[in-house]
C-alpha cells in the first residue's frame, strides 16, 4: 500500500515538474551561453495573410522575438517602443518578429493596426513554438543574433535598452 | 367540421410547442453554460471563476460566436482553434496527460486484484473464528446458557 502511495506521489512531482515552463534557456544565457534558437524551422501561420513564416528564415539577420497578445497590457505598452526598434533595426538588417500567444486572430489583427505595427506577426496556433521558449507569462523577448542563437532574454514587459542591446548587436556584427 | 376541431387543437399545439423548442435551445446556448466547460487558458482555472483580462476577452469571444448564432459544440471548435484544446480543460490522450485516464484505471484494477487475493483468507478467518467462538463456550457458561435459556420455556 505503501509503495502505491510512493508511486503516486512521485507520479505528481514528475507531473508538477513537467508542467511548470521550461527555463532552461535562462540557466544557459545566464551563465554566458548562447543556445540555438528552439523550433526555428517550425513554420506558423503568418497574422493577417495566407502565408506561413519561419525564423530560420530569417537567419543572418537580428532578430527580437516578442511573444505578445492583444489582451496583455503590457504589451499594450511596449508596442510603439518595438515599432520604433523595427525602424531602428532595418537599417542594421535586422527584424522584431512578433509571435501571438492564446489569443484571438481578430484581436491581434485589430492591435497590429492600432499600434501601426509593420513587422511580420506569426501565429503560434498550437502553442508548442512558445512552449519551447518555456513561454507562460507576456510579455516575453528573446534576442537572437544572426547565427539565430539566443543572446538576452526578457521575461516581462521590456524596456529601452533592452531594445538598444538589439539595435546595437545589428549595428555591430 | 368534425374533424376541423382536432386538427386546429393539433395546429395550435404545434405553433406552442415550436417557439418553446427553439427558446430552449437558445437558453442552453448562453455565456454561463459555455463558461462552466472550458478554462481559462493562461490562468488554468475554469473560466466562470476566472479574473483577467485574457479571460475577458476570452468571454467576449464566447459572446460574439452567441450572437452569430453558434451553438455548443461550433463554440467549443472555434475556442479550440484560437487557443488549442488547453481551452477544454481535458487531459490529452499522449504525454504525461495520459496518466489522468490510465491511473484511475489501474487503481481499480489493483483494488478489485487485492480484494480477490483477500477475499478468500477473509472468509476462511471468520469461519474460523465463529467455530472458535463457539467451542471456546466453559462447561460453567453452557450450564447457565442452558438455565437461562429454560427460563424462556
């Protein structure tokens, strides 16, 4: 009896374990690592055409990944700051690639316009693409240099020179 | 004109029960009913319990797909399809999720496989022990069983 207890307790540990969201990326850039990016052939729905996109296509260029949804206010904040990196960033050939999380297509296609927002939004239907930036809250950034391996990582609503480590990074390799 | 009465009465049932119907329906179609059945996906709590504004939005969506006259089960694709099947709040068949369905089967399994190991020991022993009971009964105690029992006589 006591042994089924035992199993069913380490069932649920095993089980809290691997729900909670992965920061393994956060240990290794953290410790001056730089990972690939996850799932980067992984190709998405692009938001507000009939395309689908990818980051590996964009590789060799810098790229601000930004998981976003028209519901999270901080999101709300930070979007004229990305629009403004974006500009920034096209001159370094580098992108912001924007990556909706749990929410409604026509939502996020009516925040795109609202925040004038002309970099390219994917949609991460499925939910695996964040999954594996172990993605739970928004908003959350993720720098990734032009051999598309992870540099910085913000988990929250970003601030400016988050953005200027970017802008710099394009500028610069 | 005989049959003309039924066939009004028959008419007039009709044309109730009609509305009644379709005013069932749509009762069965409304915000608390869907809320009561899915989550809210970044809170994972049911979402007629949840505050935030992803489920806000979420009930505004439920609101909207109502009001295009959707019923249950189109709700529930089209939530699934903007959010995945975490909107359901249902275990998946693959992965870790998989022990939600096989765990309560198993226990039952090694309840009813012990119960059938035990069972057979559990009726020897009270077999036993009723014999027990009724040997283990001292000359004295019989003989005055025996005297209090021929009182009732």
């Amino acid at each position: 009896m006591s042994l089924a207890g035992a199993c069913l307790l380490a069932l649920l540990i095993y089980g809290i374990s691997t729900q909670a969201a992965s920061r393994t990326l956060d240990e290794q850039v953290a410790k001056g690592a730089q990972p690939p990016a996850p799932h980067a052939t992984q190709s998405l729905p692009i938001l507000g055409t009939p395309g689908s996109g990818s980051l590996a296509q964009l590789r060799g260029k810098v790229v601000v990944l930004n998981f976003w949804a028209s519901w999270c206010e901080p999101c709300q904040v930070e979007a004229p700051l990305l629009e403004n990196a974006q500009r920034q960033l096209a001159r370094h050939g580098g992108t912001v690639l924007g990556v909706t999380y749990k929410d409604v297509t026509g939502d996020s296609e009516r925040f795109v316009r609202e925040y004038h927002l002309s970099y390219t939004n994917l949609r991460d239907a499925g939910g695996t693409f964040a999954a594996a930036y172990g993605t739970d809250q928004l908003p959350e950034t993720f720098i990734i240099d032009r051999q598309g391996r992870i540099v910085a990582i913000s988990r929250g609503e970003i601030a400016k020179p988050f953005l200027d480590r970017a802008v710099a990074l394009a500028a610069t390799t | 004109m005989r049959l003309a009465r039924p066939a009004a009465g028959l008419l007039c049932a009709l044309m109730l029960a009609v509305p009644a119907a379709a005013g069932a329906e749509a009762a069965r179609v409304s915000l608390p009913v869907i809320e009561r059945q899915v989550m809210c996906v970044t809170c994972k709590i049911p979402l007629n319990v949840a505050e935030s504004p992803q489920a806000d939005r979420e009930r505004e969506y439920i609101r909207s797909l109502i009001a295009e006259g959707k019923d249950e089960a189109q709700i529930k694709d089209a939530l699934v399809t903007q959010y995945t099947s975490a909107v359901l709040g249902l275990p998946q068949t693959h992965g870790f999720d998989l022990a939600a369905y096989l765990v309560p089967v198993a226990v039952v399994i090694g309840l009813l496989a012990l119960l059938i190991f035990l069972l057979p020991s559990w009726r020897r022993r009270s077999a036993a022990g009723a014999g027990d009971e009724a040997g283990a009964l001292s000359p004295e105690d019989a003989a005055r069983l025996e005297s209090d029992l021929a009182l009732f006589d």
